[in-house]
C-alpha cells in the first residue's frame, strides 16, 4: 500500500492498492471523467507520452460534457488509461518520482488543451492542487517566534465557511482568537438555508478547502444538509468550536485611537450584553445572508403564510395549497421543482428569466467507478479538482469580456459570448421546443454573464410545463389580503406566498454599527456604495479586515472558497506584519484604496455584468458593480500573496 502523495487534508487516507481484474478496471474508466485522466497518469508514471495530440481537449469546449472530445477520443483515452493502470498494478502500485516544475507545467497546460500560458499559474496550481502534499496556505510565521510577548487577540464574526477558515489559520499561527456567531450552530448560509432542493451550483471538488479535499463526495454538486455536514466535521476536525460563542450576535465594533483597539458590543442569548476588547476584528458575515423582500405595495397585508426561502418555513404544509413564488432566481429555481409535484397549484412570478448552463449530472451521485478511481489512481482526484478550478474559471472569463467593436450590445458582448449565448439558447429551444409559449417568457434577451447564470438538468423545463404550474411574466401591482395582483389588474388569490427574491447583498456589515477613526461610521462612509482595498481593508478603519469584502464575488470563474482562502491569507499576512514589526494597528492609504477602486470599475465596466442594464444583484442601489471581481483569478492570488507595506500606515 502506498501513501498518497496529497496528504495535507485530514479527510483523505492512503491510496488503495489496485486488486481489481482487467475487467473491473475497464468498468471504472467507463465511469472516468476523462479530460483530467490522463493527466493525471502522467504525473503518477512520468511518462509524458501518454499526453497524445490527439486526445488534447478543446479549450473553447472545456464546460461541454467530457470537455467536448469525441466518443472515439474517449475511447481512445480509456484504453490507454487501462493499459497503464495494469502496468502500475502489476508492478505493485508503485509510483514514479514526483515529475519536475518543467513536466508538472507540460501536464498543465495539455489538461487546458493548449492555447494559454500556463508558466504564471505553476505556482498558483502547485499550491491549489497541494501536489506535493503540503499546505502552502497555511501562515509562514508563528507569533511564538515573532512577537511571544505581545498581548494579541482577534475577533472574528461568523462561523461560516470564511469564519472557520479565518479560525483555522489564527490557530496555526498561534493568535488568540473568539468567534462570534448569531446562530446556534457552523455553517453559515448552509445552515440558514434549507430550503427544498437547496445545494451548491459548483462542482465538490471545487467548493471545498485546499488543505480538507474529500475523495468520497457522494454526489457531483452536493445538497445543503453534505455541506453543513462537511463544515461541522471541519470546525470537529481543526478543533475551532471550543473557541465559539453561538447565539452571539455582534451590535458595533469601535476603534479607539487611544487605545489601538477595538471594542466590540455583543449580545448573547440570554439578553446579556457584553464588550470585549480585540486588537483586529475579522468580519465574516458574508454578502448573502440578509434575505431581501421586494418592495411591493400591501406586501404586509397578505393574511396567509409567506416567508421568505432564506428562512424556509418546514411547519407549512404545502400539500393541495395553492402556492405563489415570486422571484426565479437561484433559490427559486432549485426549490420549484422540489414543491412543484406536491402542491395543489403554483404560480410563478418571474421578472426576468435566467440563463442556464445545461449540467447533466447536477443531480446526480457520483458514479461508483469514479469513486473507485478517486480512491485507487494516486493524483486523479487532484487533477480533476484542477480541470474545474480551469474551465470554471480563467479558461472561461473571456466568454463575458466586451468587445469594444462588436454590435450589437443587448443581447451580447462579443463573439465568445455570442456563442456562449447560442448554445444556451439552443438548450432551451431544446427544453421548450413542445410549449412554444413558454419558450419565449423563459428566453434571456440580455448577455449571458450580465445576471448570475444558474445550472439545470431538465427538471426546470419539467417544472414549468406540470399542468398545475402557471408562469406568470406580468408585473405585480400590489399584495392584497388573500394574493397578488398584476399590472393587468388580475387577482391571484393563493394560500401561501414563497420569496424568492435574493438577499441585501449590496449591504456589507450590516446590520452592525462600526466606528473608525475621528469617529467615523463605516455605513456613513460608504454611503450604500461599499468599497475596500482587495476586498479586505478600508481606509479609516485600522485592524478590520473583511472577508467575501466588497468586489470579491465570483460570476462564472471560480469558488468563493478559493477567494476566501486568499484574502485569508492577506489578512494572516498582514497580522504578521505588525506582530513581526512591533507595530499595533495599519490602516491602507486612502490613494492607495482609491487607485485599486478605479481599476476596478474600470474593469467591471468592460464585463457584460457591468455594460448591461439588466436588474442584478451584482449592482448597488447606485449602479455600481460592488460585489464583482472582473480580473483573473491568478491576479487575485498574486496579489493577496503578502501585503505590502508601502500599501499601509503603520501605526505605533
């Protein structure tokens, strides 16, 4: 039995040694994904060789099923993989040496089909894939070493997925800290939300930390209830729950120029308040956690049930009832399908209809052969999370990038989102083709990219076509006592009302009072128009770092968990700065903030999120794009590598 060479995360074990017969093992493959498997048995062999031309994916057809290549490309790879997968059995399971920087980037950059500069990325992906078994994030320094006198705690608010984390390193790094968190329980958005349906639109092995990979997922796109699952066993795993306080919630953060300190008001459950001093305040909070109700007159009126899915209501019986959802968006459209066969009737209120990435196995568990692979080929479970990490992220960013010459603009932005943009509208035709009707209030007239672009297997389609469904694209007027009413002057009389609708993610740190500097109020200073260096300091503001900060949200390229991993380790890097320095607080420099908040819009500006007019959430109450991060996700990762000084002042 060999050791796997990926042994940083706790949650994998030793490779299995291969036993199966020739033909078990032809069975696997039949289940493999198989853009990242030879790959893969290149670095477990060294034999380059095996990265063949002609089995060289398409990079312009990484997010089409198997990475576009052809029934007789995929049947060439299995047999090639089985033939190799027999050697390695027979000779006892014993891998080649760990392939060079030289070869590791050849494999690189045949898994993206070729066509990129992959030097840049070596490092990113050496570290995002822990090939060498390593956790390259994990802080370099100890404040035992740096600082060992220094009196030093941090507060963090929110256990969820960014909290943990942020914990995590505090404790690696030996930095005394205490995690407020308003419920009673890890897991943030996947504890709140429990909505039927309710699971993750990125791919497991992509939405996890680096350093806590599973091989055993049980399905491709995991549901709310493995993925709270996954977090307690984290916050069990690294110990963090011991430094936990639930059912806190945090009412203001003040800075104290005198002091150089933060005092922080928290009430616990039993009414108790409490003030607690912290050196650095970490905020945790998330971008989507305030549910959002829409703005429409008698909304308070309705005399029956309505809740929103944020907060799903489990005590209402849906049976028979007939049923009003107004939104579809992401929630919406996973949980339609769920209550859909159940209820008496349901109307759906839709202001504007998304586009959807046609994803085959969204619902599906993962196959027992791929398992088996996970479990038994040393490296293949690492270079499929890479094969994600690529055609879900940079490979794709130029799909939603303006074109400055290219006309029109309504309906797209440039070639490759014109053709992104007929291949989603072929997938609904296809969806639709028997219920011409439906089809035209389901088809998208803005860019793809402008709103979030949500996934579906068919059961939408399903949903809305049930005879007890009704799609409804007319504006509502009002709310009454007993439904809604559109702009046509119809009354929909229902029994219960479900919000669809989204969330305050325009309002960061809300609801918490926060006081910088000169006294200064951080919502006073934003004025509803949120904006930070990074995505994780704010001038005026010594010592607080935000994380899932403003413009650090991800459209069609990337994991919100890789972007917390890196603003994690800025602000890990920026403690080791004054703790190594003997400093007491930094604060960025207000040119140096602005200078980055100007490339940004900049940037955003020239992405179909931000040329488009359609309603969006990634838009502020003033129009500006304050949750997007418009750059590649390499840029991020090199620039949150370490703070620079010249960036702060340094505050004695």
């Amino acid at each position: 039995m060999r050791e796997s060479p990926f042994t940083s995360s706790p949650f994998v074990g030793e490779v299995e040694p291969i036993v199966e017969s020739d033909a078990e093992i032809r069975a696997a493959l039949a289940e493999a994904e198989v853009p990242p498997l030879l790959p893969a048995l290149a670095y477990l062999t060294g034999d380059l060789s095996l990265l063949r031309e002609g089995l060289r994916p398409d990079p312009l057809l990484l997010g089409m099923p198997q990475g576009g290549l052809t029934e007789d490309q995929l049947d060439e790879a299995r047999a090639l993989a089985l033939e190799v997968l027999i050697r390695f059995r027979d000779g006892g399971c014993r891998a080649a040496t760990t392939p060079s920087d030289a070869d590791i980037l050849k494999i690189m950059e045949f898994a993206v089909g070729g066509g990129s500069d992959m030097a840049p990325y070596l490092p990113l992906l050496e570290e995002e894939l822990a090939v060498r078994g390593e956790d390259r994030r994990a802080p370099s320094w100890r404040k035992a070493d740096v600082a060992p006198d220094v009196d030093f705690e941090v507060v963090i608010i929110g256990a969820g997925m960014s909290g943990l984390l942020a914990a995590h390193r505090l404790k690696q790094a030996g930095v005394r800290f205490v995690i407020y968190e308003k419920n009673d329980d890890v897991g943030g958005t996947w504890l709140e939300n429990s909505y039927p349906g309710c699971r993750v639109d990125n791919p497991n092995h992509n939405y996890s930390y680096s350093f806590a990979q599973r091989h055993d997922w049980p399905l491709h796109f995991s549901t709310q209830n493995v993925l709270l699952d996954y977090f307690r066993r984290c916050a069990d795993t690294f110990d963090l729950r011991e430094h936990i306080r639930f059912e806190s919630v945090v009412r203001s953060a003040t800075w104290s120029e005198v002091d150089r300190r933060w005092t922080v008001q928290v009430q616990h459950a039993d009414g108790r308040d409490e003030a607690i001093e912290a050196n650095a305040v970490v905020s945790a909070v998330g971008q989507l956690n305030r549910p959002l109700f829409p703005d429409i007159e008698g909304r308070e009126s309705f005399e029956g049930p309505s809740f929103h899915s944020a907060r799903w209501d489990h005590t209402i019986d849906l049976r028979d009832k007939r049923v009003a959802v107004i939104g579809t968006g992401a929630s919406a459209v996973q949980f339609i399908p769920e209550i859909a066969p159940n209820v008496g009737e349901l109307l759906v209120f839709q202001r504007t209809p998304p586009w959807f990435g046609p994803t085959d196995n969204y619902h599906a568990a993962v196959e027992p052969g791929l398992r088996w692979l996970y479990a038994h080929v040393p490296s293949y479970s690492e270079w499929n999370r890479f094969y994600i990490f690529w055609k879900m992220g940079d490979g794709v960013l130029a799909g939603v990038r303006v074109d400055p010459d290219w006309e029109p603009k309504d309906h797209a932005v440039g070639l490759f989102n014109d053709m992104l943009r007929q291949l989603l509208t072929a997938y609904l035709d296809a969806e639709f083709a028997d219920r011409p009707d439906l089809r035209e209030k389901v088809l998208p007239t803005y860019p793809p990219g402008a709103k979030r672009l949500l996934r579906d297997n068919g059961v939408w389609a399903d949903a809305l076509k049930r005879e007890n469904v009704e799609l409804i694209t007319d504006a509502i007027r009002e709310i009454t006592p007993t439904g809604v009413v559109t702009a046509d002057g119809v009354a929909h009389d229902v029994d219960v009302i479900i919000y669809g609708t989204g969330f305050q993610a325009s309002k960061f740190l809300t609801p918490m009072t926060v006081t910088g500097r000169d006294g200064v109020d951080l919502h006073e200073h934003w004025k509803g128009d949120a904006r930070a260096y990074l995505g994780v300091t704010v001038p005026g503001f010594p010592n607080l770092f935000c994380l899932y900060g403003p413009n650090t949200n991800i459209v069609i390229n990337g994991s919100i968990v890789y972007f917390s991993e890196c603003g994690v380790r800025y602000v890990l890097g920026c403690l080791g700065l004054l703790l190594a320095g003997g400093h007491r607080a930094l604060d960025v420099r207000k040119d140096v903030h602005d200078e980055f908040n100007q490339r940004v819009d900049a940037e955003n500006a020239l992405m179909a999120w931000g040329r488009s007019d359609v309603n969006s959430w990634y838009k502020n109450e003033h129009g500006h794009v304050a949750q997007n991060w418009p750059f590649t996700l390499l840029e991020y990762w090199q620039r949150t590598l370490a703070p620079d000084p010249d960036d702060y002042q340094l505050i004695d």
